[in-house]
C-alpha cells in the first residue's frame, strides 16, 4: 500500500515542479484534465456494474454515505464555527447572479454522476469482466495527477501569498481538523479500520479525485463512497453558502472544501461579494493540495 501511495503522490510533485508559461498548453491541460476526470469515473463505474451482488453492495454503500455526509457536515460545520467565532469574517453581501446560473452549477454537478452511471450501465450490461480496468484506471489516475499539479503550480497564484491570507488558512485548518477529527470518530459506525474512515475523510469535497484514488486503492464500492460523499457535500454547499454566508462566511466557504477555488467559487462570488473570494481561494487551494496527499498518506497505513 506504501508503493501505492507514492504512486499517487509522485506524479503531482512532478507536475508542481514545472512551470509553464504557454497558455496554449494551459488550456490543453485543463480540457485533458476533465477529459481525464469523466474517463476515470466511467472506468470506476464500469467497477460498480462488474461488482457481484450489486444490489447489497449499493445497499451497503447508502447508508456508509449517510454516515459519513451525516458526520462531515455537523463537524465541518461546527469547527468552521469556532473560528469564525475566534477569527471573525465580516462581508458586504452580493446579489444572486440569477436561477440560470444556478441552473448550470447543479447541471455540472450532474455530469461526473452521469459518467459513473454510463459505466455503470456499460459494465452490468455490455462488458465482460476485463482484468487490465484497474491497470488503466491507475495509469490514468497518475496522469491526471501529473495534470492537477501543472495546474496547481500554474495557476498564477503565490503559495506565499495564499498561505499568509489567515482567513483562507484558518478556514481550510478547521476544515480539515474537523473532517480528520470525524474520520476518527466514524470509524466504528462505517466498520472499518480508523486510517480508511480518516482516507474517505480526507477528500474534503474533491469528488472527482477522491472516488479515483480511494476506487483505486480500495476498490470501486469504496470509491462509490468516496465519490457520492463528496458529491453530495457539492450539493449541499451549493445550496448552504447563499444562505449563511451574510452572517458566517467562514462557514460558508469553508463547507465548500477544496470546490471553493473553482465550482462553488461563482456562488461564493454573488453571494457574498469580492472580499470572499481571495479567502476562498486561497482556502481552495490549500485543501486542493492537501487532499491527495493526507489521502495517500492514511491509505499506505491501512
């Protein structure tokens, strides 16, 4: 499991580690990297349909999701709210950029669901069982981390600016304590060993790396999990950040999780005005980077 988990982390030290200047390229990283992203989901369904005894384990599967979206939220929530409480965030709050935009966050959301379920179909239905899926979905998994950090060093952001914004550092701190700290705390309800409740713990919101790497470490029900939990946290911050982030912003961006530097970040914006997103970048960015790295950390424990 060690050898695995250099495998995941390697090829994103690599990427971090060269600049490029090239938008041209740039923008062929991005649309590989989403390119990459529905290709590996796809496979993890394809996982999901050759599974025996697909109707126990999607049972299985739902209730180890509510107990994990169930326990993030309440912990998330409430250690976000101490540093508010401690550091508070004040913002002038914006108007909302209208149902179409929304409209369009929530179809997104949609699509990495609809990748898995194509696999899915296509797995249960048409393909036999096929015993290079895993070799390829790990191949694949180490490009697109390669990809993922070409885009984090070439974002045109300064590490050193972002972890000196002490709100965007205090959030993704008490996110990522709060999230680890109910990993710990999971582990008897989910009937797993701590270092995989804290590994499932530790995708703070990226679904789309998180299904992959748990998927390829633990096998495509684990994965599942991984990935309806983060989904869903997506959702709900969607739905959270117009309503709280007036009063607690910290709680508001915070939720979003590694999603508050891309996804969530539009509704960041109209919501809660310029003043939210240095902070939520900074936040995003930080847990964007932590992510994978406290995953293969936990899952090389196991």
């Amino acid at each position: 499991m060690l050898a695995g988990a250099l495998l995941i982390l390697l090829p994103l030290f690599l990427g971090f580690a060269v600049p490029l200047n090239n938008r041209t390229v740039m923008t062929a990283v991005h649309h590989s990297v989403d390119g990459l992203v529905y290709f590996i989901l796809a496979l993890l369904g394809v996982g999901f349909g050759q599974m025996e005894g697909l109707g126990l384990q999607l049972a299985a599967m739902a209730a180890q999701v509510g107990v994990l979206v169930t326990g993030l939220l309440v912990l998330n929530l409430a250690g976000l709210w101490l540093w508010h409480r401690w550091q508070p965030m004040h913002v002038e709050t914006g108007t909302a950029s209208g149902a179409t935009s929304y409209r369009r966050l929530f179809l997104a959301a949609a699509k990495p669901l609809a990748a898995v379920m194509a696999g899915l179909l296509a797995g249960w239905f048409l393909l036999p069982a096929l015993d290079w899926v895993e070799d390829l979905a790990t191949w694949a998994l180490m490009l697109l981390l390669f990809l993922i950090g070409l885009q984090l060093r070439n974002a045109g952001l300064s590490l050193r600016r972002l972890l000196l914004n002490r709100q965007g550092l205090g959030i993704a701190v008490s996110l990522s304590v709060s999230s680890l700290l109910a990993g710990v705390l999971l582990s008897p309800a989910l009937q797993v060993p701590m270092f995989q409740s804290l590994a499932l713990a530790a995708g703070f919101g990226w679904y789309s790396l998180s299904g992959i790497v748990i998927g390829d470490a633990l096998g495509p029900a684990w994965g599942g999990v991984a990935f309806l939990n983060d989904v869903i946290r997506e959702i709900i911050a969607l739905a959270l950040i117009p309503v709280i982030i007036g009063r607690r912003p910290a709680m508001a961006i915070g939720y979003g999780g590694a999603t508050a530097m891309d996804f969530t970040l539009p509704v960041i914006r109209s919501s809660g005005g310029l003043d939210c997103v240095p902070v939520a970048i900074a936040s995003g960015f930080i847990l964007s980077f932590l992510s994978p790295v406290l995953m293969a950390l936990f899952l090389s424990l196991i």
